[in-house]
C-alpha cells in the first residue's frame, strides 16, 4: 500500500507508455506483512482472504439444483435432462461436477447426496422443481430471484441455504431486466441462471 501526503497521486497514459506520478512530498510504504502477521494472531483475515475464501474449499459439497417453473408453465428442460447436465445422472461426461473435480485435481466433490431426505421433493437426482406464481414475461430479475426461494423454502419446508453449499436455480428465460446469462455473489449459496446458460 502507498500513502502520499498533501496531494493524491495521478495515473498517466500517453498511448505509449502508462504509469503513476507522485506528487512532492513523503511517500509511506506500509508493511502489508505485518498486517497480514497481526490479523493471522488476532484471528481476522484480510479482505483479500475472506473474498477468496471459497477457493480453499475441499471435500464433499451438498448442491441442490431448484429447476422453476412459473404461472404459465414456464420451464426449462425436463428434470432428468437438468440433473444430467449438472450431475452427470444418465452418462453426461461434462458436468458441474465433472469440472469441478477436474479443476480441483479431485479435490472439491459436488455431490447430490443429502444429509436431509428430499425423496418426496425430488423430479430427478439433485433437482427439485418448483412452480412461481409470477410471468417470467411481466417479472424482474428481482420478483422472480424473490418468488423462486420463497417457494423452494414452501416446498422443502427449511431456510435456504439449509444443508447445502450451494443453491442453484434454472429458469426457462428472461423476457424483462436482462443481458444476462446467470449471476450470483460472492460467497453466496445462491445462482440462478436463465435459457441453456446452465448447460
């Protein structure tokens, strides 16, 4: 981290060669070691770490995939289909989970096996289906994140996110408030993404 005194310092870029340029005056440099050795004693972690969190992550994580359907039956593929694309069911090689566990070197395991029974609730393996009672057309981004926890709540009878790590919704499109493919937040439990986006 750099402090400069009485002026804040600007960014240059002539086309050709781009940097900073300090004002006159004392520059501090802070000793971001030392910080980093102070909050590892007091037991806080840097912003940094904490936004990264999820990149430390191992083992077995419970994802529950809440396929939606609204008012005018709206929805994406079938169960079958979405639990396959995302958990390989019936044979997809090239899954959420088949990626994660790639990526992680066998680390990092998405799983479909639950700590709680969800056999009454489930269409497919790993997927529950839930209608809204809302048009995709007539509905923001906002209405349907709102309408599709709320009846995935109703229906498995819990508080998201519950046993599981990770929450992810499919809706069969977006028709208001769009230009996007899927969203979530940083380490958040929920997704949601819209059309084939979650293939």
């Amino acid at each position: 981290t750099i402090a400069v005194t009485n002026e804040e310092f600007m960014l240059t870029e002539d086309g050709v060669n781009a940097g900073v340029v300090l004002p006159p005056g004392n520059v501090i440099l802070k000793n971001r070691r030392r910080n980093l050795e102070r909050n590892r004693i007091n037991g806080r972690r840097s912003t940094n770490q904490r936004i990264r969190n999820l990149t430390a992550h191992v083992g077995e994580k419970q994802v529950l995939v809440v396929r939606v359907i609204d008012a005018e039956g709206k929805a994406s593929d079938d169960a079958q289909t979405v639990s396959n694309k995302f958990f390989g069911t019936y044979g997809d090689k090239m899954t959420m989970k088949s990626q994660f566990e790639a990526c992680s070197f066998g680390k990092l395991k998405i799983s479909n096996n639950y700590s709680i029974d969800l056999s009454n609730h489930l269409e497919a393996p790993g997927v529950v289906d839930v209608n809204i009672p809302l048009k995709l057309a007539e509905s923001n981004r906002l209405q349907v994140r709102t309408a599709s926890i709320n009846a995935a709540e109703e229906k498995l009878g819990i508080e998201l996110p519950g046993p599981f790590h990770h929450v992810v919704f499919v809706v069969e499109g977006c028709y208001t408030d769009c230009g996007w493919a899927g969203y979530a937040y940083v380490n958040s439990w929920f997704s949601i993404f819209q059309g084939q986006y979650y293939k």
